[in-house]
C-alpha cells in the first residue's frame, strides 16, 4: 500500500512537473536559472492550489452575507503570516535553512492554508448558512444551474483574461528579463487602484443583489452612485500618482538604473487607464448583483482579447516594449467607457 501510494504521488509529480515544464516554455525565458526556478515555485504552488479556489469561495460567500470582516480578517491574516515567512524561508533566518525561490513558494502555500483555516473558524461562528450546509448532500439541480447560468460567463471571462495575459507575457519576454521584471513589479504598484476598485465591486455586488431581492431600486441607484464617486477620486488619484510620481514610486522596488527608465514608461503608461480601469470593475460588480453577468464579461472578452494583435501591431513601431504597456492602456478604457 505504501510503496503503491508512493508511486501514485511520484506519478502527480512528474504530471504536474511536465505540464509546468510546458507553461514555463512557452514564455520563451532566456535565463537557465529564471526557467529553474520559475519550474520549483510553480510545482509548489499548483500542487497545492486547492487552498486558493477555497478561499475564493469563501470570500464570495462572506462577501455576499454582508460580512467583509470575515474576509478581511482571514486575507490579513495569511497576508500577515507570507509578510513573516517570506525573509524566514527565502534567506534562512534563525534554525531555517535558506530556501530562495522554494521558501518563497512554501511561503505563499502556507499563507493560504492559514486564510483556509480562519475561514474555516467564522464558519464556525455562522448560525445563517453554514449550519445548513451538507458538503456531502446531493446538490439541488435548480440552484446548481441557477449557480452556473450566473458564475460561467465570469469564469469563462477569467480563463480568457489569464490565456491572454500569458500571450502578453510572451511577448515581454522578448524583450528580455528585465521587462519581464518590470511587468511584474509594474502590475503589483498597479494593483493598488485595481483592488481596491475589486473591493467595492464586491461590496457594490453585494448590496445591489440584496436591494434588487427587495425590490429597492432607488436605493440601488443611490448604492452605486455613491460607490462610483468614491471610486472615482480614487482612480484620478492613482491616475496622478503612477504619471506624476513613477521614478520614486518605482525605486522603492528595483534600483538598478537600466531597469528603471522601462519602469516610469509602464507605470506612466498604465497610468492613464486606472480611473477608466477601475469604473469597469466597479460596473462589473454591479451587473454581477443584478445577475447579468454576460454584458461585462463579453465586453471584457473582445477588448482584452483585442490586446493581442494591437501590441503586437504597436511593437513594430518606435514604441516597442511600449507597444505592449499602451496595447494594455486602450483597451481598459474602451472596456471602461463601454461599461
């Protein structure tokens, strides 16, 4: 049984190592050292990425009882404990051996095991839905297709979204890995506009499904109004920081002077879509709570998709790697202005 169980485990490790091996080589990497360690990161984090379609339920769920708390405190708490263990198992402070890229993966998985387990402790704590929930009951048909009809457009979007951003890195990789450091740390200052905009789709979702349940329309166009204000001093002000602000902003994350200048031409770039890219994903949170799902998500499908030939159509021109960043800068507007 041991050595069988042990085969088993050798076989899904070799799986999910070749298919990694497969993702890996499309992006056409020149560093030996990059492809070496972007395969070990990948086989942790893939082979336990169970935690992190779980803690997307959840948050969903919580999110939809009007309880953001729950979901704050479990992220906070994974986020604070990556914070600590990132140092710890990449450079090996104390009895910890240094792990490089492995400790950065352990890290990641650990964190998201503890997001798993905290959700798991408001469950607990739930007397509305949980205690109703049979995870090993037949699941009842009507809710299930209502469930698909509703959440398979997004999904489908999401799939989308992920198969082109991988194309776009393709392309950036071409450009060599300091371009492709640059994206990566490009679209983590970047998040600051888009996540937040992602909260309030969450909460604007929430709420308009609820007032729409009780047929409060009024209050739902007062919901959204004041949710599109707020959101839209916050995109201008992102807008202004990434255009004004790039160099200061951008040295806090990589120093090297050869890298820099392609980091002000991303965020400044980029920086122009951010009030437009976060009115789409607030609008999106709002069709979502109506249970339209398909509108955003068929916008979203042919203008994301659109990137593809546009960058590659602007890379031929003197704007080169710039291409890209611009291919990515009109398409959140139109998607934006259309929503």
């Amino acid at each position: 049984m041991g050595s069988k169980c042990l085969r088993y485990t050798a076989l899904t490790i070799s799986i999910i190592g070749a298919v990694n091996w497969g993702l890996i080589g499309f992006f056409n990497l020149n560093s030996p050292q990059v492809i070496a360690d972007a395969k070990i990161y990948l086989q942790i984090t893939c082979g336990l990425v169970v935690f992190s379609f779980v803690n997307q339920g959840f948050t969903g769920i919580f999110t939809a009882l009007g309880n953001s708390k729950a979901a704050f405190l479990a992220t906070t708490s994974g986020l604070i404990v990556n914070i600590i263990l990132d140092p710890v198992l990449i450079f090996g402070l104390g009895p910890f051996p240094a792990m490089r890229i492995m400790g950065a993966a352990v890290a990641t998985v650990i964190a998201q095991a503890i997001v798993t387990l905290t959700f798991l402790i408001f469950t607990r704590k739930d007397t509305l839905i949980f205690p109703e929930v049979h995870f090993f009951g037949k699941p009842n048909m009507h809710y299930l297709t209502s469930i698909i009809k509703i959440g398979l457009p997004t999904s489908i979007q999401s799939m989308l979204f992920t198969g082109i951003s991988m194309i776009i890195a393709r392309l950036v990789a071409g450009y060599g890995d300091a371009a492709v450091a640059v994206q990566k740390v490009g679209s983590q200052i970047e998040s600051i506009s888009w996540m937040t905009a992602d909260g309030f789709a969450a909460a604007v979702n929430s709420f308009i499904a609820q007032n729409h349940g009780a047929g409060n329309r009024d209050r739902i166009r007062k919901g959204y109004s004041h949710a599109m204000g707020i959101v839209l001093v916050w995109g201008i002000f992102c807008t202004l920081l990434l255009i004004l602000c790039p160099e200061p902003i951008f040295r806090i994350f990589i120093t090297e002077p050869d890298v820099i200048p392609m980091g002000v031409d991303y965020l400044m770039i980029l920086g122009v879509s951010q009030l437009f890219m976060s009115v789409e994903i607030t609008t999106a949170g709002a069709f979502s709570g109506y249970g339209r799902t398909v509108p955003p998500s068929v916008i979203s499908i042919i203008f994301t998709s659109a990137r593809i030939p546009l960058a590659m159509l602007l890379i031929t021109t003197s704007l080169a790697l710039n291409g890209i960043w611009w291919s990515i800068t009109i398409s959140s507007i139109f998607k934006g202005i259309l929503l």
